[in-house]
C-alpha cells in the first residue's frame, strides 16, 4: 500500500511539473520556431535550458524523498556548467537518464539526448525537445536515410557551438538485456558491444570546443529498476562512477574508424570490469584481460 500511494504522489507531482514547465517553455520555443535570428536564440536558449534545469530539479525532490537507498556518486569534482563535455554511459534501464540528470544537474551543461525521430510527434514535449536542440535520429541501418541522419547529427551539433553544452551518447545503442548480450556475442560481462557512429559525429564537429569526454557507469546492486520503480521508492542503491578523459586525438579525423573504435573498446574494458567491482561478480581490477571485440 506505500509503495502505491508513493508511486500515485509521485506520478502527480511529476505530472504537474511536466505540464508546468513545459508550458512555460512554449512560448520560448515558438519565438525560436518563429524568429530563427541568432539574437532572439541566444535568450531563447538560455530561457529554455533554465526551465529544463527547474524541471530536473523539481524531479530530483521527488526522487530522493520517495527513495531513500544511498546514492554512490564518485568523479564529479571540477565540472563545470561553462565547458563543453561528450558524455558517454553505459545503459540498462530508462532509469539511467533519469540518475544522470540528478547526478549532472546545473554541475554541467544541460543534457543533450539523441532521441528517436519519432518522438518529436509527442504532444508538448516534442516541441520542447525540438526546442532544446535535441537531435533526433532515424536511426536506420544504412544508405540514405543513415546519411540523412548523420546530416542531421551535424546540424544538431553545430547548434551546440552557441553556448556550452553537454552532448549525451548511449554508446551501446540499446538498453542491455542477456537477449541482445547473446545475440551479438558480446565479448563483455554487463555490457553490449558500444558504437562509435555518434560519439564521432559529436567530435568531429565539436572540435575545438569540447572540454573533455566524461565517461559515466551506473551500477544497481539491488537489481536494474524501471521506471515504476523509481516512483514506487524501490529505486534500491545507486553507484555512479564518472572518470574524466581527454578528448580522443582520433576522433576529430574524418575516416579513423579502427582507431576511435580501439579507444571506445578500451573505455568498455575498464568498464565491464568496474561493474565486475560494484557487483561483486569479479576482482576489481580494469587491467584485467577481455577478449577484445
């Protein structure tokens, strides 16, 4: 029964916040869709990622009252919300975005997602993401609708060179099931094999501009939640380990497929076996060998 009435007051103060700030955010972004003159989206994007903060901080309250189970966070010393970062995580749960909006929330630029195209259609929220630059994806496998998409990741990405912003890559793609680890043959304990497409794109056209690479893993070690349980307060511990890294030399070039690949593959490494630590499921050392993918 609290486990019910948490999730119900929850869910309302969620649902109030969401229509709240968004709403407010209309009429920034239709003086964006209206008037696309650098000096009207300098303050429109200032307003926009304001209101998108208040929101995540609304929703930050509500989390950590209805949760209780400590928070593990590690890394976060030195950001700043005036640099640029590309910010890669591992992903399991619609949770995660939810925990990296907490732990990065006014530490760094606003999140940028890169989000299915389809989602631009949903009422309100579309528009808003739309507003706040998000690039969306068609997500193809290949031809020219993947061209179509990388111009659109470009697009998208020049936009972030008007004020800091941090760009945010799942890297495997999809969220983690034991299915899609057997179906690729993972060579990794916890983790999907990871994709260099949009980390690329984000460097290559962000070069010169972005700060550094922040490269997050979030462990669960009472259980990968959903959603529901985040508003049901059975979100159980949370670690979240951030290592700062330097920008890789390799992806500002056009064509450096095997090098940028090599440098994710050693990212994933270390992370597979961080996750070995925080679950207890192997020795915590990252120099330890995985077959390389």
């Amino acid at each position: 029964m609290l486990a019910l009435l948490k999730m119900v007051a929850c869910g309302l103060v969620l649902a109030l916040n969401t229509v709240g700030c968004f709403s407010l955010m209309m009429p920034f972004a239709l003086a964006k869709l209206v008037l696309p003159f650098t000096p009207v989206r300098r303050v429109t994007d200032r307003a926009l990622a304001a209101l998108a903060e208040l929101w995540i901080g609304i929703n930050n309250l509500w989390i950590g009252a209805a949760n209780r189970a400590p928070w593990q966070v590690s890394g976060l010393e030195g950001l700043s919300p005036r640099h640029w970062y590309l910010v890669t995580c591992n992903h399991q749960s619609w949770v995660d975005i939810v925990v990296l909006q907490r732990v990065f929330n006014r530490r760094i630029p606003l999140l940028k997602f890169f989000l299915k195209r389809e989602l631009i259609y949903v009422p309100v929220i579309g528009l808003a993401w739309w507003a706040l630059d998000f690039p969306f994806m068609r997500r193809s496998s290949g031809g020219a609708s993947a061209r179509q998409d990388l111009r659109a990741a470009k697009a998208a990405c020049e936009k972030f060179r008007r004020m800091p912003t941090a760009v945010m890559n799942f890297s495997e793609g999809t969220r983690f099931t034991p299915e899609k680890q057997a179906e690729q043959a993972s060579p990794y304990r916890h983790l999907l094999v990871p994709k260099y497409g949009g980390m690329a794109t984000a460097l290559q056209t962000l070069q010169g501009e972005l700060d550094s690479v922040l490269d997050v893993t979030i462990a669960y070690p009472d259980g990968v939640p959903s959603f529901t349980d985040a508003l049901a307060g059975r979100l159980g511990r949370v670690v979240v380990h951030v290592e700062r890294r330097p920008v890789p030399a390799a992806g500002a070039r056009a064509g450096a497929r095997n090098a940028m690949q090599e440098w994710l593959d050693g990212l994933w490494r270390e992370k597979d076996a961080r996750l070995d630590a925080c679950l207890g499921t192997a020795p915590a050392d990252p120099r330890q060998d995985h077959q390389k993918p």
